[in-house]
C-alpha cells in the first residue's frame, strides 16, 4: 500500500468567517483537528464545500500554513489548487508542495468553456513540467458546477503520460456510471465526491469518498467504511442506509449554509452560520426545521 492507498473517507473541511467576513482562522483549525480525531483520514482544503473560489490567494495559503502549524501532519491535507489560470494554479500548488501536503487536488481552468482536450491536456502537461515531478495531483471533476470537465479518454492520457504525478480523481458528477467507468483506468485512485455510491465504489476497490457531509456526519461515514473494511457487510449496510438518508436529507438544503448553521447551533459560536456572499444564511427557521428532521433520519 502506497501512500495515498489510505481507506477511509476525506473531509473537504468548510471555511469558517468571522463576522467581517475574514477567515476565522481559530474556528478553521479546530474543525480541522475535530474532523482528524472523528474518524476521517485526511482533509482536502479549499474545495467546493471550503467556498475556495470566494477565498484569496494569500487567505488559502495563510489557512494552511495555521493547519501545519498547530500539529496537523501535512501528510493528510489535499487542498484544492484549481484557478482560471495556470500561474495562480501553480503557485497554490508549489505552496502546498513546499508545505509538504500529500498532494493537491486541482480543477481544470473553468473559465473557457469547452476547451478542448488537447487544451487541457496542455494546460496539466505545462502544470506539472513546471511544478516539478515531486508534484501530486488528484484531478477534481465537478462539471455541473466549474462548467469545464475531464473526458475518460483525457483522464486516460493524463494518467498514461504523467503516471507518478497523476494520482487520482475526484468524481462529483453524481453519475454513478461515469465514476464505475474511471475505476477502469489502470493504477488510478477514484473517490466519489458523496458516500451514495459508498458501497459500490468499495466494492470495485475504492478507499472511501471524499463527501461534503464528512463536515458533520465524519465519524458515521468512516464506520461504514470500517465495518465494511472487516467484512462486517450487514452492519455497513446497515450504517450506509443511515448516513445515505442523512445525505439525501442535506441534499434539500444549502450544503454548505445548512452545514454551516448546524456547526454554530452545536459549537455555540454563531460565526460559523457565516458564508461569503454570494452565498446566504441559512435562517434560523430553516435551520431548525433541518435540524429536527435530521434527529430523526439517525434516531
């Protein structure tokens, strides 16, 4: 087992604000470490969930150094790099190299549309000849949301190309079909980016998922992952039942708002109910009619 062949489920840990918006970097690494000690296996900062496109450069660099610096081992971070162009993308991706991260998860430049795949193919050739070989790269791949995505064939030639650098993907399609189908390709590690398709990416040899819901439902979701790692199957079925409701349920609600809003009623400190704009508040009504139905979806 290499090291990236780690079972369990990743976190992409949320991004708390102070009242002024500003990152509050006291919540951040404490939810960092709570994550670590709950169950999940790494984090991967500044993804979707972690609102990374509302956050600076320098916000995103000085978060992860103030993760390293209070114990966390870099070993298990996997922060998101992908920017709209390719020197941001590197120099969040050297940063991350140089902090020692395991490696780092990067989306395709989003802000062309429908680029071709010989264009992206030269965009991640040009990434990783001028990062270096040491660098590690998940492939991030949420195309309802970045509007740019990755073909099998291009994941395919990214990897028979760059076969140390390319380590694996992150499939947030919510295609089932589309995730079964990367699992072909030779020596690549596939995460669904949801524990829905838990079971059946593990049956096909997946490590885990690197699901948003980790933020709140960690521990759970590492259990399945556990009982089923024991050939415990009935049991992880049946916790698999439990955290996929939960995950249905959240699936209804602003993830990360709702997340959000749920974290400050259970920590006491109202700033994480805090979102950048363009996101919103989850309101209080909202919030607590959430928090009533998901007592009992885990009752």
């Amino acid at each position: 087992m290499n090291r990236h062949s780690v079972p369990g489920v990743i976190a992409p840990n949320l991004t708390p604000f102070n009242d002024d918006l500003s990152v509050a970097t006291d919540l951040y690494v404490r939810h960092a470490h709570d994550l670590l000690d709950e169950g999940c296996v790494g984090l991967a900062p500044f993804g979707t969930t972690g609102e990374a496109l509302s956050v600076g450069i320098d916000e995103r660099e000085s978060s992860l150094e103030a993760l390293v610096a209070s114990g966390i081992d870099p070993e298990v971070l996997v922060p998101g790099t992908g920017l709209t162009n390719l020197v941001d993308t590197l120099r969040l991706s050297r940063h991350a190299m140089d902090l020692g991260c395991r490696a780092v998860m990067t989306l395709p430049p989003f802000y062309i549309k429908s680029p071709s795949d010989q264009g992206l193919f030269d965009y991640f050739e040009a990434l990783i000849h001028r990062a270096g070989p040491s660098i590690e790269l998940f492939l991030y791949h949420i195309p309802q949301v970045a509007g740019v995505g990755f073909s099998h064939d291009l994941v395919r030639q990214l990897k028979t190309w760059f076969p140390e650098q390319i380590i694996g993907i992150k499939d947030s399609t919510g295609d089932w079909a589309n995730t079964a189908a990367l699992f072909e390709i030779d020596e690549l590690l596939v995460y669904p980016g949801s524990e829905l398709p838990l079971m059946d990416s593990l049956a096909l040899g997946g490590l885990g998922c690197i699901s948003a819901t980790a933020n709140t439902n960690g521990a759970a979701i590492a259990e399945v992952i556990t009982s089923e790692n024991s050939d415990a199957h009935d049991e992880a079925g049946r916790l698999h039942a439990q955290v996929a409701g939960v995950r249905r349920l959240f699936d209804e609600y602003p993830l990360i708002a709702s997340q959000k809003w749920l974290l400050a009623r259970r920590t006491g400190d109202p700033r994480w109910a805090n979102v950048r704009p363009p996101l919103t508040k989850l309101s209080d009504q909202v919030g607590e009619v959430l928090d009533a139905r998901l007592r009992e979806t885990t009752r």
